[in-house]
C-alpha cells in the first residue's frame, strides 16, 4: 500500500482526481485528493503561493507516518515541488504530471506567457479566470469531459501565481518522475530537461492531452502506481 497525496492544477479542487483515485483505492493504495486554500469549495479562503506551500505540506503530515508519494498537476507543480523539499523523509516519491516547476525566486508568470495571465489577473479582480470552453479543444477531452472540469473550476487566487518560489532543497536531489503529456507539446520545458539529467529523475510520456486525470484516469493511475519506491 502507498499513500498518494494528488494536487491538480490551477481552477481545480480535490474532485478533479475522482477517477484516478478510484483506480488507486482498488489497487489498495491510500489517496488523499487536496483542494488547495482559494478554490473549489475553499473558494472563500484568501490564499497566495505560501499557502499553496503549507496546504500541501499539511496534507502529507495528516496522510499518516507511512512514505508518501506527492502528485503536482500543471500549476500545483510549483508549491508541491517546494513542499516536497520540505517534508523530508516523508517523501517517497514526486510526480510532476506535465506542470510547472518551481525556481527558487521566480513566479509562476515569470514563465514566458505569463504576461496574459498577469493582464487576466489585473482584468478580473485579483484572480485567473477558467478559461472557455473551447480553448481545451485539441486535448484529448470528450465533451462531456470538459464539461465536468469546467464545472469543478473556481477564478484561481492572482497571489498563488505571482508570489516568488522559495525551495530549501534543489529540486534535482528528490525522487521525481516528470509525466510529460505530448498533446499539449512533445518536449518538456527547459528547466525539467535539465532536471532530467539528474539521476533521481525519469520521465514518462502519456499519449493524451494537459489534463490526463479527466482524459486518461486509467493509464495515470498505472504511471503513478508504478513509480520507483525505496525498498
């Protein structure tokens, strides 16, 4: 048995890992789905980047003694990446599923689109609005998919996306598999390629698009099971 602790990515709650946690459950592992403080059902808690960071780290100290393995989807790669250098021998394993990794000092915009997410946080009272339908077209979603994602989605708090990383532990010494889905671009971005020549790290390619926990619920639940643990 393993105990995961699975964070989706921006606009998503707990609820977004219904699927992939069903398939973990029967397979005998123990899932704890986080809904970061700002969206979902905690839509009303004031949160930025930090709070991300600690709800995480929570999250692993409430999961039990046993190892833990940290799942971060897109946006949620960069507070797991930093939790995950906090929570030291807890850690088992993280897995970034095709998402954003943290740089100690760098916010999530400061990647180079981040200029229309900072204008969409200005435009919309502090917040990233979901996006339109239509803008997930290309990923692998049935209709009905995208329906169920767009129905879990909360704006995502403008802090959480604009407050600067801070690691206490290069990201290159943890135990990591990059889960890189290859509709949404074929290469990883710069900084997981050089992350990648790091012998604790490996990657792992899906055949489906940026949100394979509605996509491909079966296959990223076998890729997570499957992930190397220590003996």
């Amino acid at each position: 048995m393993t105990n995961y602790v699975l964070v989706a990515g921006a606009w998503l709650g707990g609820r977004a890992w219904d699927e992939v946690a069903e398939e973990l459950r029967r397979g005998g592992h123990t899932v704890h789905p986080v809904t970061l403080s700002g969206l979902a059902e905690k839509s009303d808690v004031p949160a930025g980047q930090r709070t991300h960071v600690q709800d995480i780290v929570d999250a692993v100290e409430h999961a039990g003694p046993a190892g833990v393995v940290l799942v971060g989807h897109s946006y949620a790669g960069v507070p797991v990446g930093q939790a995950a250098a906090r929570v030291g021998d807890r850690l088992a394993h993280v897995v970034f599923v095709d998402s954003e990794v943290p740089a100690d000092g760098r916010a999530f915009v400061s990647s180079p689109w981040g200029g229309s997410v900072v204008a969409a946080i200005a435009e919309n009272g502090g917040s990233w609005p979901p996006p339109p339908a239509q803008e997930f077209e290309g990923q692998d979603l049935t209709d009905a998919q995208i329906g169920r994602l767009l129905d879990g989605a909360t704006p995502h708090p403008g802090a959480a996306l604009t407050e600067p990383a801070e690691l206490t532990r290069p990201l290159g010494e943890l135990p990591a598999t990059y889960v890189k889905c290859l509709l949404d671009g074929p290469e990883p971005n710069d900084d997981v390629v050089e992350l990648l020549k790091s012998d604790r790290w490996r990657l792992v390619e899906m055949e489906t698009g940026h949100w394979p926990m509605f996509s491909k619920p079966r296959e990223l639940a076998r890729i997570l099971a499957e992930v190397p643990l220590p003996s």
